[in-house]
C-alpha cells in the first residue's frame, strides 16, 4: 500500500535575484523550543557546524540575524526570527487539513490500481484531534485504506445520504444547543437505515495568551472594541456552534472586533492567537493547549459518527470497532487535552441520539 505526505517548503526569493533561499522553519522552531542549536540539529539529522552556517546564511540573505546568544539563557531567535516561525505554524495549521484532504485523494486512486488494492472506507468527518489519532492508527493496519477527507458537519451528511462516503463524523453540543443541533441533522437520516457509532467527547470554549493578560473570562467581553478576535469559517461547525451561544446570550456579532476575520482549523486560530495577531478565539481545548494558550471551557462536545447499520457487518468496520475499543486508541485519547472516552465504538440507534436532545 501507497502512502502519500505533503509537506510545504519556504523558499523566499529578492526581486532583483533569481536565486531562492531555502529555510528550515522547523528547524528554527526547534531552536527557540530548545534554546540549544545543538538540539535543533539533532533533530534536524544535520552537524553542529552545518547549523551555524545555515543560520549564517539565511541572516546575510534576510540582511538581520535570526538568532542571539544570551548569558545562562543559550540560544535564543530574535524577534525577526521568531516572526519567521509564527508564520510557518500558522501556515501549517491553515493548510494541514487541505494536504491531507490532496494526499488520501491521490492515496486512494494510486492504491486502486495497484495489484490487491486494499480495502477502503471512506471517511468524510468534521476536523478533529482525535479523528486524525484514529486515522494514524488505521494507517498500521494492513490490507485497508481509510479514506478520511475533512469537511463540514453538514457536507459530511450529504455525503453519506448520498453514498460519498462510509462513515459521517459530526460534532454535537451536550446541553440546550443540542436539539437546535440535531435538527439540522434529521433530514439527512433515516432511522431504519442509519446507526450511531459512539466515539469521544471534547470540550470547546475561548483561547486566550498565556496568563490571559486581558482577563477574558465570558463571551460578553469579545463585544470590547479593545479585544482583536480570530474566527473560524462561515461553514464550520465551529462557527455555527460560537453563533448559537452568541445569539442565546444575546452578542451582536457585528460589535466583535474582527468577527468577519476567518481561519479553517482549531490549530490555525490557535496559531493566531500565540503569535500575538489576536488576543482571543473560540474552539477546541487540545488546540489552545498545543500552542501554550490558557483556555476558558464554555461547552462539552460530543463528536459520533453515522452510517448505514450495513456497514457494521464488514470486515473493514469491524477492523475500526477494533482499533476504536482497544488500548492503543484510548490511551491515545487520554493525552489528548480536552478530550474524553465517551462510548467509544458503541452502536447505537438513531432515535436514542435524537431522543437525548428532547
């Protein structure tokens, strides 16, 4: 079986020289993780000497140094430098989902014409953390291909209605969002047809700096003219679920300052905000912790997937009933913040789902 990775690659260009100039963000990022280059260049799998000189090299091209030496503190990137980094994150947390998306699309047709093509399931699910674990550990399994591409709620059960994909994974909120929720969902399933596989609960809320300098603790204070807000796209859930809590306590979201600015993961607005281009936004807690945010916890999620109870009869779906039940997976789930086992791998039927919003 064929797998795929995409990775970007910076490479920054002058305009009177038609040479680039390739530099290793993440090697960077090691370095102002670590402080020691020495670290950095382990990591990196290059010498000591040979890190030297890469810095060296991109600082005459940048025309400013990238790192300084300070006395019981090692090395340290300047604030260009660190600049360079906070851009690297936040263009992999944006692009991350896309190039997975791209590289399971050309996985799944290369795969289908090789020799003994494995099985596929096709997975079509909201952005996730744990979602991404449970693809990880699918990934080990021989003689089956899990086709997991990222998309909306709403796409995701359109898709299964419409036999695009083999399992729909969506996000619903516990408490008084949760029917408003439900509704959008039950014109897209069919009792008699449909079942529920239970997976995890996680917890969404608000990501603020380190230490929350600004005293964010309510949804009330992102009306504050003075507080630089990061949104997530108009189609995601996400959003949806930040609109609902909006509109029952009452928020214009049009007092928001910098409500119509968007980003497309958890991990990109996360991003926003450690980088310092934003003071708060809202979603998934194993986000905020990721890039060292402090979190406010407003809503417990709980994200399930639907398909057709046919389906649970294959040997591809028993193999991931399987992988969801055992060990590895839970304690995968485990170290994962904000995140908690909640029926992981138990069927269910649709109306049991639906009944607990009444």
């Amino acid at each position: 079986m064929i797998r795929i990775d995409i990775e970007p690659v910076w490479r920054f260009r002058k305009d009177d020289d038609s040479q680039s100039m390739l530099v290793m963000l993440d090697f960077l990022n090691e370095i102002r993780a670590s402080g020691k280059i020495a670290h950095a260049a382990g990591k990196s799998d290059i010498s000591y000497r040979h890190a030297w000189n890469l810095i060296e090299k991109w600082s005459d091209f940048f025309g400013v140094p990238l790192t300084e030496r300070r006395q019981g503190q090692g090395t340290t990137l300047t604030p260009f430098g660190d600049k360079l980094v906070w851009a690297g994150q936040r263009l992999q947390a944006r692009l991350k989902p896309q190039l997975e998306n791209l590289s399971q699309e050309l996985e799944t047709e290369i795969n289908q014409l090789l020799p003994h093509a494995p099985a596929i399931l096709r997975v079509h699910a909201s952005h996730g953390f744990a979602v991404a674990k449970l693809r990880e550990l699918l990934g080990h399994e021989a003689g089956i291909t899990v086709d997991l591409r990222y998309v909306t709620n709403q796409a995701a059960l359109v898709s299964l209605a419409r036999d695009g994909c083999d399992l729909a994974g969506i996000h619903l909120p516990q408490g008084e969002l949760r029917e408003e929720s439900i509704a959008a969902c039950k014109g897209w399933l069919t009792p008699s047809l449909h079942r529920v596989v239970g997976f995890v609960t996680r917890e969404m809320g608000l990501m603020v700096k380190r230490g929350n300098p600004l005293g964010i603790k309510t949804l009330a204070q992102l009306a504050d003219p003075g507080i630089r807000f990061i949104n997530r796209d108009p189609d995601s859930g996400t959003r949806l679920l930040l609109d609902q809590l909006l509109a029952r306590h009452g928020i214009d979201s049009a007092r928001i300052n910098g409500y119509g600015g968007i980003e497309f993961t958890h991990a990109a607005v996360a991003a926003y905000v450690a980088s310092g281009m934003a003071d708060v936004s809202f979603g998934v807690e194993a986000a905020a912790r990721q890039f060292d945010l402090d979190f406010i916890r407003l809503v417990t999620e709980d994200y399930i997937f639907f398909c057709l109870k046919t389906l649970l009869e294959t040997e591809p779906m028993k193999r991931v009933l399987s992988i969801m039940g055992g060990a590895e997976f839970r304690a995968a789930i485990s170290d994962l913040p904000g995140y908690t086992i909640k029926d992981t791998g138990v069927i269910k039927p649709i109306r049991e789902v639906f009944r607990n919003a009444d």
